[in-house]
C-alpha cells in the first residue's frame, strides 16, 4: 500500500464504519465521503478526514478522490445504485486511484441474472468495473446476520414466533465484520484476490435451527411458522421490491452456501451464527441491567 489515503464510500452506514474502524485501526490513512460531514466527525472523530459530497454531485466526487490511493465502493439499494456506483468509479480512474474494492449484491442475487432489481444492478456496476483499467475486487457478501439474523433475534425476544416463507431453506449467513475484514484485506493487500469473491459464515442454518437456537439461549420455546410469500406493491420503492425478491429467492434455497473466502483470506474460521445469537443476547441483556 502507498501511504496514500483510502477513500471510503458508504462510511457511515452499517458496514462502511465496520470498514472505517477497520482500516484506522492499522494506521492507514482514511478519507470518507458523505453527505453528512457532522454524523462523520460524530461517528470517527479526528481519525479521518472527512470529503463532503453526494453521489449525484460529479464536482465534489472529484474533489474526493483527489490524492486518494484506494477507494472502497458501497452504496445502498436504490434505483440509483448502478448510476451512483459508476459515477464514483469513473471520478476514481480519473483521478488515477489504483485500485476499487466494491460491496456488491449477494452471489445468488446476481447469478443467473434477471431476478433481483439489486442484483442486476450490481452486475452492471462489476460490469463496468471490467471495462476499466484500473485493478479491482468484488465482493459479494451472503445474506449479513446484523440484517436479518438480528431481525430475527429481535422478534423473538419480542416474543413473537419466526415466520418465513420456508422454515427449510437455510442460508449461509455472514457476519458483517467478517466482510469489513475481508474489505480491508482487500485494500491493504499488495494485490487482489480475484475479481469476485463470494463471501458466507461457516455454516447453512434454517429458519427452524435458529428457532431451536433461540429456545435454548432464553430458556423458553420460540416458535417457527410459515408466512405466505409476498410480493411487493407494484408502486412500491426499488428496496422493497428488493426484498421482496430476496426472501423469495432464499425460500428457494439460492442462500443456503458456503464459501472458504473468508477464512482464506483472513487465517481464521468465520463467526458463526450460535456466536452472533449469544452476543445479541447478552448485549441486550446488558443493556437492560439483566443476566442473559
Ligand atoms: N444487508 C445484506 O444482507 C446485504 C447483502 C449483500 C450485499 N449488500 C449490499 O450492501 C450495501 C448496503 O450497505 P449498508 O447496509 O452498510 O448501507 P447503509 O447502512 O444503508 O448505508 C448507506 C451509506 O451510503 C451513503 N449514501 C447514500 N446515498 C448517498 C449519496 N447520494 N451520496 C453519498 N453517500 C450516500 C450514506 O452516507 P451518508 O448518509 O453519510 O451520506 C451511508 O453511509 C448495498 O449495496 C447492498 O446491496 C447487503
């Protein structure tokens, strides 16, 4: 790595800080990008520099990836997301940044093409990254266990049972800070390691085991039942619709994979799923002055 600072998109959001934190840890210099510097000084302090600006706005992109090494690519579902992650690529290569490592959409979402709106969207962006000259990485995470795994445990605790379209079909979950590590990985690292890397946890779970989990870390039945299957409003927003074609295609079991990336790459087994439920528990349990 040059020395040269990492630019940071998507910084503030769930993963983009695990990845900020990350990299300041190691001493890298860090510059995030936001449309809102005064959440970032809030959230990072003096640890970074901060670039204002907005995906849409071509002059403060530039203003951004002036000086910048690396750039870490994220940005979040919406009908933009393919524009948004272009617009940022191509300010990057013109202003001679060697290397791109992309959050990009889950492996299932994107392969075979044509059914998920986010997916497609994310194809079209690692499309365009291969148009280009400039080194570059995808990674393409499974489903995150801080998204619907900590839904899940929530609605639990609430007491409410587990409902999914298909209590059978399991998913390969990962935790978000293993992709924040492999992100940095990929960063810091004299070269890539490929152009995608599908990202998962150690383990397939279902519905129905993390029900049995959850019994057995509060000590009381959770319940595990079918709801119907629901697409979207047609009216509805491109993330909703998104999600609506996730849980579909993950009752189908496209999720239900493993992948050794994670541990290849960063010498250690992934976290796991029992490892994630007990440290939600006992966060929460924490948080209300309770044993777990
Ligand atoms: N959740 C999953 O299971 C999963 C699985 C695979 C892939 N993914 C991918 O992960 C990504 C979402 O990551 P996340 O959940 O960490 O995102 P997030 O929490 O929604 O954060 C979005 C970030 O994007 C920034 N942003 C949004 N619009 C912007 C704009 N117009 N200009 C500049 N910055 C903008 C926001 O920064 P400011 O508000 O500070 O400007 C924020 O930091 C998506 O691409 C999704 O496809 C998610």
């Amino acid at each position: 790595m040059s020395g040269l600072p990492i630019l940071v998109t998507g910084a503030t959001g769930r993963l983009g800080r695990l990845i900020v934190e990350r990299l300041t840890a190691t001493g890298q210099p860090v510059r995030v990008f936001t449309r809102r510097p005064d959440a970032a000084r809030k959230l990072f302090g003096s640890a970074v520099e901060i670039a204002a600006g907005d995906y849409a706005d071509g002059a403060s992109l530039a203003a951004a990836c002036g000086g910048i090494g690396h750039l870490l690519l994220l940005s979040p579902i919406s009908a933009a997301l393919a524009v948004d992650q272009i617009a940022v690529a191509d300010a990057a290569v013109a202003a001679g940044i060697r290397r791109i490592v992309k959050i990009s959409g889950s492996n299932w979402t994107i392969e075979p093409p044509g059914n998920s709106i986010s997916g497609d969207a994310h194809a079209a962006v690692e499309h365009h990254l291969g148009t280009l000259s400039i080194e570059h990485v995808s990674l393409r995470p499974n489903a995150w266990m801080q998204v619907s795994l900590a839904n899940t445990i929530a609605q639990a605790l609430a007491g409410h049972p587990v409902l999914e379209i298909n209590p059978d079909a399991g998913i390969g979950y990962i935790d978000a800070r293993d992709i924040a590590g492999v992100a940095v990985h990929q960063l810091l690292a004299g070269e890539v390691a490929g152009k995608t890397l599908n990202l998962t946890g150690p383990q397939v779970v279902t519905p129905r085991q993390v029900a049995a989990l959850l019994s057995t870390a509060l000590r009381r039945p959770v319940a595990i039942g079918e709801r119907a299957s629901a697409a979207a409003a047609p009216d509805a927003d491109v993330e909703h619709r998104a999600v609506a074609q996730f849980a579909t295609l993950i009752a189908a079991g496209r999720a239900a994979t493993t992948t050794d990336a994670v541990a290849a790459l960063l010498g250690r087994a992934p976290r796991g799923v029992e490892a994630f439920i007990s440290e939600y528990l006992a966060a929460e349990a924490a948080l209300a002055g309770q044993d777990p």
